[in-house]
C-alpha cells in the first residue's frame, strides 16, 4: 500500500506543468539561525535537515539558503520577494505569498529530574509545582496552562532556554516547559557534559505545533506540498526527528 501511495505522488510530481518544474531552477530559502533546529552554513540543523529531505524529491532544483537573526526578518525578506521562500512560517496573514502544507513539528513538553520521581501526566499536575517556562508561555500554552499557573508564586519566564536547563538541572525548580530540543541542546551546551540528558524525563502533556514553508509563488508551494509527501511517506521525515533526539544524547 505505502509503495502505492509513494508512487502516485512521485507521478503527480512528474506530471506538474515543465513551466513549473523547470522555471527559476535555483531557489534561494530564508532560513532562522537558533540551534539546534536551525543552524549556520555548514552545520546540522533539524529544520534545515526536513527542508533538504523534501528538495531530494525535487532535484531539478537547486537550493541556496540565506541565514537570517530573527523570524521578523525571514517574514520581511520573503515579502520583499530578495528570497523565493521561508522557513519556520507560522501564519498566512504573515506573508504575501502561499503556505506549505505543514513541516516544522515544535514539541512542547514538562521536563523534570528523574530523580524526583514526579508524575506529570496532564497540564493540571503542573499546579503546586515550581514552574520556569519562556518568555510568553502564558500566552502561548492556552486555557488550561493559564489556569494551572496562574496563582502559582514560583512561576518563572525566563528570556533564555539555557536559563530554564541550568535552574532545572541544579534543583531550583521542579519542572522546565518548552520544546524539548532546544532544552536538551540547552542543557548540553549549558552544563559541558556534566548532565547527561536521560537524567531527565520529557513528558508530552501538550499537542505538537506546526510551522510552514513561505513562499512567492503558488506553484513553489504546490510543488514542495507534493514532495513533502512523498518524503512523509518514505518514513524518513519521523526518522530525522529521531536522530536528532538521540545525538542530542537521550534514550527514551
């Protein structure tokens, strides 16, 4: 079934207009530059990874990525028209061009010390706890997050993600909430190998939340939500998640 379905979307991809397959053959893509979903030239990045994963099954282009400091500037670059597309787009009303289907997967979660032994199995356990979170969270989280915290005294945001590893990590707080990522890619640069990862537990008390690919053009979109499917279903889109899970050193 899944060699079916790979083959009908390779035809479909075959079968888009030459003028569109073939027009502006290089494409240059904005990309954000915070580790470790995004990273500078030459380095390994979980989004810039999905991005390059999806243009193997466009070979007839050639994909030249600009480094941008923030995702203001990526959303004035693309709108501009200096680049064909952006990444990490999270709404149409952003941008002048399209959206992609769904790609960048953020996974907000609670961390807390293994050795605590806490038990978080809903956003609601998150009352009676110490809590450090980004800036915004509040906000971000929705209803029920508002309400776990809302009288809670030792609630922190903090402007930082390494800030959140280091109270974790030294027992300051009992519980860190963010993209588990960049929490690990914190913790690691933060503390120099003395924390391992799997001193910690990641439980997934919030739903995932996408981002998209920008950009100028319709049929740019139309061409990269067809490859991106056919990427999703060779398996390969979950495995690079994975991978980057393990190098960043944790064992579920």
């Amino acid at each position: 079934m899944l060699v079916r379905v790979i083959a009908s979307l390779a035809i479909c991809l075959s079968l888009l207009p030459a003028s569109i397959r073939a027009d502006e053959a290089e494409l240059k893509i904005a990309l954000g530059n915070f580790r470790p979903l995004f990273a500078g030239p030459d380095q390994s990045a979980l989004f810039k990874e999905l991005i390059d994963g999806v243009y193997a099954y466009i070979p007839s282009k050639k994909i030249t990525y600009r480094y941008m400091l923030s995702n203001a500037r990526l959303v004035v670059e693309l709108n501009e028209n200096t680049v064909d597309g952006a990444a990490n787009i999270f709404s149409k009303n952003e941008i002048n061009g399209c959206l992609s289907q769904p790609i960048f997967r953020y996974s907000d979660v609670a961390v807390t010390r293994r050795d605590r032994g806490l038990k978080i199995n809903s956003v609601a356990d998150l009352k009676g706890v110490s809590v450090v979170t980004y800036q915004r969270a509040r906000t971000l989280l929705g209803k029920a997050f508002n309400a776990a915290v809302a009288d809670n005294e030792y609630y922190k945001e903090v402007p930082q993600p390494k800030e959140q590893a280091r109270l974790l990590a030294i027992g300051m707080v009992d519980v860190s909430i963010g993209d588990k990522y960049i929490f690990l890619h914190s913790l690691k640069t933060w503390s120099k190998g003395h924390f391992d990862a799997n001193e910690f537990v990641i439980h997934p008390i919030f739903p995932d939340v996408y981002s998209y690919m920008g950009f100028n053009r319709q049929e740019l979109c139309d061409e990269f939500d067809l490859a991106l499917a056919l990427f999703k279903a060779s398996g390969r889109y979950e495995e690079i998640f994975e991978e980057h899970l393990f190098a960043l050193g944790y064992r579920h």
